[in-house]
C-alpha cells in the first residue's frame, strides 16, 4: 500500500513537472527571462571587473614599492 502511494506521488510530480515544461517552452519563458537578466548581469559583471582591476593595480604598485 506505502509503494503505490509513492508511485502516485511520484507519477504526479512528473506529471507537473511535465506540464510545467511544456507550459515554459510554449510561452518562451526561459529566453524572456534570460532577456530580463541580460542587465542586471551586465552591471555585476562590470562591477567585479572593475574591483579585479583596482585589486591588480593596488598589487602592482605593492610590488613596484617593495
């Protein structure tokens, strides 16, 4: 009795995964979330290149002065 309410439990979340799936690729959710990101990424992504430059010029002139 426990094992078929596994199976059912199991078979209805792959049930709605499924769907869910579908519902996503139908829609095109995945790139206009992906669009939706694109800045947000962007500014992050900027923002540690910077922090890695200042970071290499600070060592840069440690090493020049020692």
């Amino acid at each position: 009795m426990i094992v078929l309410k596994i199976l059912m439990v199991a078979a209805i979340v792959f049930v709605v995964l499924f769907l869910l799936s579908l519902i996503i690729y139908f829609f095109n959710l995945d790139m206009k979330m992906a669009a939706k990101m694109i800045g947000p990424l962007t500014k992050h992504y900027d923002r540690s290149k910077a922090k890695r430059d200042a970071r290499k010029e600070k060592e840069k002139q440690m090493n020049k002065n020692s």
